[in-house]
C-alpha cells in the first residue's frame, strides 16, 4: 500500500496508525547499491556544477513527470534516475522515485529515496511527513515519533501533527507523555469534552482510576443539565462495581429526560446484571410499548431481546409477541416491522408469513427499499416474472434513482422474452448510474444490455454496452465471454475475442460454456490441436442437460475433430449433436459430406 499517493496532511491519526506492515521484498544489486550510496550521504556537488546542472535535471524531472501521466512508470523511472545523477541534490527526483518505488513493493530503497528527499528539503512539509508517515507504515514508531516532533516544532499551531503523536505514544504506551501531548493541545485550541475524554481514557490505560474519575465527574459538573454526561458516569462506576452511585446517575438523567435512550438502556442493563429480571422486563415493556420512545430506541431493546432469547433457548413466540405489542404502538414503523420480518426468516418461519411482514411495510410505506428488495428476491427465486415485474414497477416510481429496481425489471421481461422492455427497463437504469454506483451492478446492468441489443442485431450498439460494463469491472467473467463469443461469431478481432476468452477459462476451468468459447475462438483461428484440448474439456464438464453436453458444445467438437484430420470422431460427434436437438439440415450435410463448408472452417 502506497501512503504517498493521498496528501498526508489531514488523514486521521487512526488511519495512520492501522496501517499493516510494508512487506519486506528482496532488492537487485543495482538497488543495493543505490541504498549503500544514500547510507554513506556524502554526494556533494559546487556550487557552479549545480548551476550547470539544474536546466537538465529539471528537463528530466518534467519528462518524467509526463511518463507518469501517460502511464509510462518505467520510463518515468529511467527518467528519474538520470534526474537524480545529473543533480543529486533534487529532492522532488527522491520524493518521486520513493513513490515508484513503493509502488513496485521496494520499500527498503523507497524509505531511503523519501528520507533523503526530507533531508534535502527540511521545510517541505510534504516531504517531512511522508516520511513520518512511512515510519508509521512499518511500524517503526521511534523514527515516527522524531519526525512528527521535528515536524512540530516547525509549525507550534499543528494541532493534528499533535493529535498523530498522542496517538503514537499510546501505541508504545508511553502513557506519560501520552498526556503531556494531550496538554500540549489543549494549550493551543483550549480545554474541550473530547480532549478530557482522551485524558480520561489515558488513565483508564493507565489503571489510574482515582483520575479518571476525576475526569469524568469534572465533565459532569460541567454539564449539570445533560443527562447523557450522567449515564457515562454512571457507566464509569457499574464497571468499576459502584452499583449504587451509578442507580444515581441513571436516576438523574431520567430525571431530565424521561425518554432518554441511553439512560433507559443503561437502566436496563443495571438490573439484569444485578439479577432485578422482573425490573428489567418491566422497564423492558415500558421502553417498548410507549408511543413517546424514538425508534431506534425500540430497535435496540428489541436486538437485545432476541439475543437473549438465543442465549436461553430461542422462544420465538416471547419474541414475536413482543414484536406485536411493539408494533401496536407504533403501527407505522418500518424498521421494527421489517426487523419482525427478518426475525422470521432467522427463525425459519413459512417464506408466505415472512413476505406478509415485509408487504405490511409496503401498506404504510411504500417506498422501503428493504421490504420491496426483500420481497423481490422471492419471487425472482421462485421464478414469479409477472410478480417481479409488478414489484419492480413500483420501486422505480417510489424510488426512481435507485438502480435495483431497474435492474430486477429489465431481467425479469429479459426472461420473459419481451426484449423491448427489457432494454428500455435497463436504459432508464443505466441512467441512474453515476461514480458512486456500485461497480458490479453498472457492470451488469451494461452486460444486459449488450445481451438484448446483439440478440437484436445491434451489434455495433451491443459492443459499446460490452466496453462500457468492462470499465466498471474488467473482470466480469459473464461479459467477457458473451462479448468474446459474439466477435468470434461475426469473425472480427479475434485476439481480443481469445484474450477476454482465456479469461474466463483462467476463472473457471471447468465451465464447459467457456471452455466451449474458447476452444471455438482457437478454431477460428485454425488453431485446431489447441482447440481440440480445450473442447474435451468442455465435453467432460458439460452438464447442462440429463443426456450430457449439449447440442452446441457437441457440434463445436465434431467441427473441431474433422478438422484435425478425424473425421470418424467428427461423425460421430455431430450424430450425437443431431439426437441433442442440434440444427438438423446443418449436421445432416456434415455427416453426410464428412465434411465441412470452406465458410464454417
């Protein structure tokens, strides 16, 4: 993973810090010897050397910089070498050649070309902390934490530089100054809640508990009439076995606010962990079936509620009547009522009963993706296209960006063989699709396309959707071999055709419909013993019928086989082809002729 390619300033601290290990990779002599020459440091150049110098070096760094953008990188990285010998004081040449080099999984001499360049430019901040970063990388926090001081003490106000080095001290716990870190920020930005929780956690790593309660009863008293400040205190103490103050707290916030979700789920894991299961169930039910509780509130009582039925046995009739009584009060709740569907389908419950639950949702709201996804699904199982088709209709116009629907509805016409909808299902779908779109979907929504359009012999029109669902996924297997089979079909570009063919073999070498594909592809290209190895794969794997291979893979065999000089295998091939339900006037001739038209070899 190449950290140099986003700009370092800004990523968060987190980020940085999981960063997995650089993989150690072996270099060449020659890049051996590169690493030695930047250990020893001691390039010199004159002043009038340099002078000379630079117009060339700053030609090559421009060249090299173009390579780039073209996509050229090893004649960027040729480029870049000459920069770096004509002046061995470029810093941007190092800096460029370390991210190369990361690329390419050469960390060792890419460590060493981005030191170099922090040590040529000590200013550029860039430079100093992509090499901090690169220390972060792998893990060596010694050198990170010395580059990120180095680095602040050039810039007091860097609060984030701070951030990173409170973070780093905590991965070498080194809890003291871990905190003196901490202080340091908040003598630039000041006192804060989340600069007091991280000093509160820091005593907790610490095992300090005496100041760490006394971090978080100060947020407390600061905040006398925000019942959450109450419930963390609380929490604080029922971890550390102070059960009765932390009844207090609870109380307390409840007391400000009655609805408060976490102070009554808080409340409610107070009396389960005390044993109080007649409090906690009852507290349970007032937090369920009042009107006045927020939703999620409602949901989050209700998962724990099921895992704790799991954990004792898995009674869904507790369960689900707790989900009724539940929806009695909030009979216009989608998330609960599609909750209550899911927990059916868990629980193995009639499909009929579970796609009742989710089509009560689509009663009061019509425009859930989930339930109308959900029921979808079902019907496209069950082979229901007309079902399908009424459902997805529906979701286009109650959620008209939304791709899904689009994409269910063009396949379900597709299978109905009523082309002309399908396509005009896909296109309005296609024209939802936008950078964020998931990338398998556009894919396939473009692979449908050129399905329908080559099957309607718009052939230039199919190539295109092929082209367009191959940049969202360049291995779309399906596509490939669709649009692979097609050329070879008009007889056009066939290298490419065998190219996105072998692809598909190299995916699934024991799909006989590839397999088919490219041994047809070879075929045309009269390489016969090649493709003669490859169609006896297709016949060992094909199963698509009770009666073995089918009639297509069987007739591509026979072809191949006459071809190769046996025409007693050809014959039989294409018999049994016939009796597959093969073309009939076709085979008949080739048998008869024991032969094959000049057009069809």
């Amino acid at each position: 993973m190449n950290p140099y390619k986003n700009q370092i300033i800004g990523i968060g601290a987190a980020a940085l810090l999981a960063i997995a290990p650089a993989i150690a990779t072996g270099i060449d002599n020659r890049t051996r010897g590169v690493a030695q020459r930047l250990d020893a440091d001691t390039m010199t150049i004159s002043a009038k050397q340099l002078l000379d110098a630079t117009p060339l070096a700053d030609r090559l760094f421009l060249d090299a910089v173009c390579s780039q953008l073209r996509g050229d990188d090893s004649t960027a990285l040729r480029l870049l070498d000459s920069c770096r010998e004509v002046n061995p004081n470029a810093a941007e040449a190092y800096y460029r050649l370390a991210q190369q080099y990361f690329d390419t999984g050469n960390d060792s001499i890419a460590t060493k070309y981005m030191e170099r360049a922090a040590r040529l430019q000590p200013a550029n901040d860039t430079y100093q902390e992509s090499v901090a970063a690169t220390y972060i990388q792998q893990r060596d926090y010694d050198s990170a934490i010395k580059a990120y001081e180095n680095l602040y003490s050039h810039h007091r106000e860097r609060t984030d530089v701070l951030d990173i080095l409170a973070r780093l001290y905590g991965a070498k716990k080194d809890y003291t100054r871990m905190l003196s870190t901490i202080e340091r920020i908040e003598k630039i930005d000041g006192e804060s809640d989340e600069l007091t929780f991280m000093k509160m956690n820091v005593y907790e790593m610490r095992h300090d508990t005496k100041n760490a309660y006394r971090m978080l009863k100060a947020l407390n008293d600061a905040h006398p009439n925000e019942p959450n400040y109450k419930v963390m205190l609380g929490n604080w103490l029922m971890n550390h076995s102070r059960r009765d103050d932390a009844f207090k707290c609870f109380q307390g916030a409840l007391a400000d606010d009655p609805q408060n979700a976490f102070a009554l789920n808080s409340m409610y894991d107070y009396y389960r962990a005390g044993g109080d299961n007649a409090a906690a169930d009852e507290l349970r039910e007032k937090i369920l079936f009042s009107s006045q509780t927020e939703s999620k509130t409602k949901v989050t009582m209700l998962q724990q509620a099921i895992k704790e039925s799991e954990k004792s046995g898995g009674d869904s009739v507790v369960v689900l009547n707790l989900f009724d009584r539940t929806m009695a009060a909030s009979p216009k709740d989608a998330d609960i009522s599609n909750m209550k569907a899911m927990y059916m389908k868990l629980k193995g419950m009639p499909v009929d009963s579970v796609n009742a639950a989710f089509e009560h949702t689509l009663t009061f709201e019509p425009d859930n993706n989930l339930a109308r996804i959900k029921l979808i699904q079902d019907k496209w199982e069950k082979k229901k296209w007309d079902e399908v088709i009424v459902l997805s209709t529906a979701g286009t116009q109650y959620n008209p960006e939304d791709m899904t629907f689009y994409y269910f509805l063009g396949l379900a016409y597709f299978q109905k063989d009523d082309d002309d909808h399908a396509l005009d299902a896909l296109k309005r779908g296609a024209d939802e699709i936008d950078d964020h779109a998931d990338s398998d979907m556009a894919s396939d929504f473009y692979g449908a396309m050129g399905d329908i359009l080559f099957k309607k012999k718009q052939q230039e029109e199919a190539f295109e959707a092929y082209d367009k669902s191959l940049k969202w996924k360049e291995d779309n297997i399906v596509v490939l071999n669709n649009y692979a089979y097609y050329l070879s079909e008009l007889r056009r570009d066939l290298k490419r055709a065998e190219q996105m063919s072998f692809k598909t073999v190299q995916a699934e070498p024991t799909n006989a419909t590839y397999l088919d594909t490219y041994a047809w592809i070879l075929f045309l290209q009269k390489r016969y013993d090649e493709a003669r190895a490859y169609i006896d794969c297709a016949l060992q794997n094909d199963t698509d019928t009770v009666n073995g291979p089918s009639a297509v893979v069987i007739g591509h065999a026979g072809d191949i086989y006459c071809m190769c000089g046996d025409t007693d295998r050809a014959v039989e091939l294409w018999q049994r082809a016939l009796k597959a339900g093969g073309d009939k006037a076709v085979l008949t001739r080739k048998i008869k002729t024991k032969k094959l038209k000049i057009e069809e070899q």
